[in-house]
C-alpha cells in the first residue's frame, strides 16, 4: 500500500471548507469523543469506556437503525454496574430521541483512534483542496455531505441487521478522492512505498487512487461490520463511486495539471527541444 505525501496539483483558490473540515474532525475527537483509544482522555478504566460506548451509540450511525428507523429498547447508559459475569456497562432504556438520519452526519467527524483520525486528515489535507477549487466551496461542501450519506447507506444496506456503530470521514473523503480521479487522473502524485525503508515516487493520480481503490473492493468482499475497532470497506467503495459519478460532470470543464519537472520515478526528466 503506497503512502500519499503530496500532490503536484496547486489550487487556485484557499481551501476554506477543507481547513474547517480539518478542524471540525480535530476538535471533535480531543474535546469532546470521551475515552477514545489513543486519545489524551484514554480509555483504559471502565468508566471511560462505558462512556465512549454510550457516546458512540447516540451519535454514531447503527445500520439497522438507518434502514429499519428505529432505536433498540436497551442502549448503554454510560454508567458503569456489576452484574453476574463482574463489572460492567450498565444498559437501560435511551433517554434520548435520535434521528437515525442526522446520525450519518454526526458519525462523519467521529474517529476510533489517532490512526484513524490522522490517515484521514492525511487525505483530505491531500486531495481536497483541488476538488474544492474546481467545484466552489459550498457546492464542495454539499458534495463532502452527500458522499459521506451515499457511503454510509451503501454501507447499512450490504448489513441491514448490524447494530455496531459506524463512524469517521473516510466515505465522505473516499468521495472526495474518486472525484480527484475523475477531474484529475494525469496529477502527479508523490508516495512513499514501504520497501525495506520508505521510498519516495511520484505517480499519475489515476495509479495512486485507482490501486486505493481496487484494494478496498477486495477488502470489502471479506468485510461485513464495521465499528471504532475494524474499517468499513463497503463504505469506501460507495463513497468513492458518488463522488466519481457527481464529478463526472465537471469533468469537460476542467483544466488540466501542470506538467511536472524535475525528479521523476527517481530520475531527472528531460526537456524537449
């Protein structure tokens, strides 16, 4: 798997919609995701992961509450009990109206953990500020906000019956990058590929984002739930297909990337005459 770093692809305009996405993520998961693995709170006491779990079923998306519109009739409380197996999360009826719907939005600035968070954040960073500059920045952000639904539902309907939460940004961002491969497939790209130690190339967007994609088909075919611990497939592949077919349109109107000098696939490119 090859790590994007960078793209030889400058915006016009400043990313605006993107930063705040950036931000909005960030905040949410230091401030206000209780005993998030990997966070400054932690959650290596039980109290904190009774939070977390109780926090996770209120705002993250659950499959079978999107497609069935209903809640459960038991929903972690956050307060923690002993029962006859030991200590435990206390589980009681949701004291709380949820809007199975608004959830998908909420879920979209949830993350698991750093790693989920950062890689994330890494993409979006990436690629979004050239879809952003091509489409405008609040046709960008609707554009974030309907990927992002479009890979949760293909998500819950490949899993009707799952009640695991389901959240992070990756689908909506997936969206972004099929977008990216749509309007700008010749972009350079440069990676690192992890051979013994980190090489960096410079690679055609088409191959960068077009090999992501491949391996989350593959994924997704042995991938059936997805919660803070395991990665939603599912979610990726539908994500990315949205975002190419909402950016096909753009795509005759579209100029295309500046032609890159100097080191290329580790050797110096030469001029023509």
């Amino acid at each position: 798997m090859v790590i994007p770093v960078h793209d030889v692809n400058p915006a016009r305009r400043t990313p605006w919609v993107t930063y705040a996405l950036l931000a909005a993520d960030l905040v949410v998961f230091v401030f206000l995701t209780p005993g998030v693995p990997g966070s400054p709170a932690g959650a290596s006491h039980l109290a904190q992961l009774c939070d977390l779990q109780a926090f996770l079923e209120r705002y993250a998306v659950v499959p079978q509450e999107l497609i069935h519109h209903r809640m459960p009739p038991l929903v972690p409380t956050g307060d923690t009990g002993t029962g006859p197996h030991g200590p435990g999360c206390v589980v009681g009826p949701p004291g709380y109206d949820k809007s199975p719907e608004l959830s998908v939005l909420t879920a979209m600035f949830l993350h698991g953990g750093w790693p989920h968070l950062l890689g994330n954040l890494l993409f979006l960073w990436i690629f979004g500020n050239n879809i952003e500059d091509r489409m405008g920045h609040v046709r960008f952000l609707l554009f974030y906000v309907v990927c992002g639904y479009a890979a949760s539902y293909g998500f819950a309907l490949l899993d009707a019956g799952s009640g695991e939460p389901l959240i992070g940004a990756s689908g909506a961002i997936a969206g972004v990058l099929g977008a990216y491969l749509v309007l700008y497939p010749t972009a350079r790209v440069w990676v690192l590929v992890p051979f013994l130690v980190f090489l960096p190339l410079r690679l055609p967007a088409w191959i960068v984002l077009g090999l992501w994609f491949v391996l989350q088909a593959l994924y997704s075919a042995g991938q059936g739930v997805s919660d803070a611990g395991t990665v939603a497939y599912a979610a990726h592949v539908a994500g990315f297909a949205a975002g190419m077919l909402l950016a096909r349109p753009l795509r005759p109107g579209t100029p295309p990337p500046p032609e890159p000098r100097g080191i290329l696939f580790g050797r110096r490119a030469r001029r023509a005459r």
